[in-house]
C-alpha cells in the first residue's frame, strides 16, 4: 500500500519539487462590516456569526458564503439544545448518535469555509514558516 501523501504546508517547508505554489487567479476583495443574519440565531450562532465575519471576511462573501455561514450558525445552535438534552437523559442514545453526527457535519461545513489549516492552505491563505538556526539561536538568547 503506498505512503499517503504530504500536505501542501509539508513539502514547501522540505522544499520539495512536488510542491507548486497555489494559482493567484482569483482576487479576493474584503468586504467590509459583518452583515445581518439571514434568519434568527441563539446565542451560539451569532457568537460564531461574529467570529466568522470578524476572522473569514478575508475569503468569504457577503454575496455566496452567506447561507452555508448562516446554516453552520443554526447548527450549532441546535448543537447546544442536543447536547443538554443527551446529558439530561442519559439513556437517550438516537439523540447521542444524532449529536455525533450533527458535529461531523459542522466539522465539515467548517472545512468548506476554509476553517482548517488544510483548507487555508488550499486557498493559498496559510503557509508555514520555519526558522533559521539563527532566528532559533537568536531567540533562545532573548528567552523566547
């Protein structure tokens, strides 16, 4: 069975020949201000609402990201109301699996609005930065 492959982060640091960097074809605008929910939101969703506007605006769009943002808003929200009913009746188990399931598709939500450090870098947003033996030696000495 062969070796699974590297990340994109992984072979620039080892400055492989494999590794190209991502395509700048498309120009990212900032949009200013976070926008208005599209439905009503719990306290969860528009903490994430927030955060996601506050941090993501960089690559979402007010235009087409909306309504996946807005779905991983109300998820979460129902995630809160699950969770207290699975820890309230613990022989609740359908509500338990449902939980578990509910979560991996947050997970994956987050994925496609580029909330990983996988997905980052597949955008071109993310990349890692290594130091030198110098900047090492150098920050030791400063304590740091």
């Amino acid at each position: 069975m062969p070796n699974p492959g590297k990340p994109a982060e992984v072979k620039k640091k080892l400055g492989s020949r494999h590794y190209s960097e991502p395509s700048t074809g498309i120009e990212l605008v900032q949009e200013e201000g976070i926008p208005e929910p599209l439905r009503m939101l719990e306290e969860s969703g528009i903490n994430f609402w927030n955060r996601v506007w506050g941090r993501g605006s960089l690559w979402l769009s007010h235009k087409t990201d909306i309504e996946l943002v807005q779905m991983v808003c109300e998820q979460l929200d129902e995630r809160d109301s699950l969770r207290v009913y699975v820890l309230e009746n613990m022989d609740a188990w359908h509500e338990r699996a449902a939980l578990r399931q509910l979560e991996k598709d947050i997970a994956s939500n987050l994925s496609s609005l580029g909330f990983t450090p996988a997905d980052r870098t597949r955008l071109g947003l993310a990349e890692v930065k290594t130091q030198s033996k110098l900047q090492e030696l150098m920050a030791k000495k400063n304590g740091g």
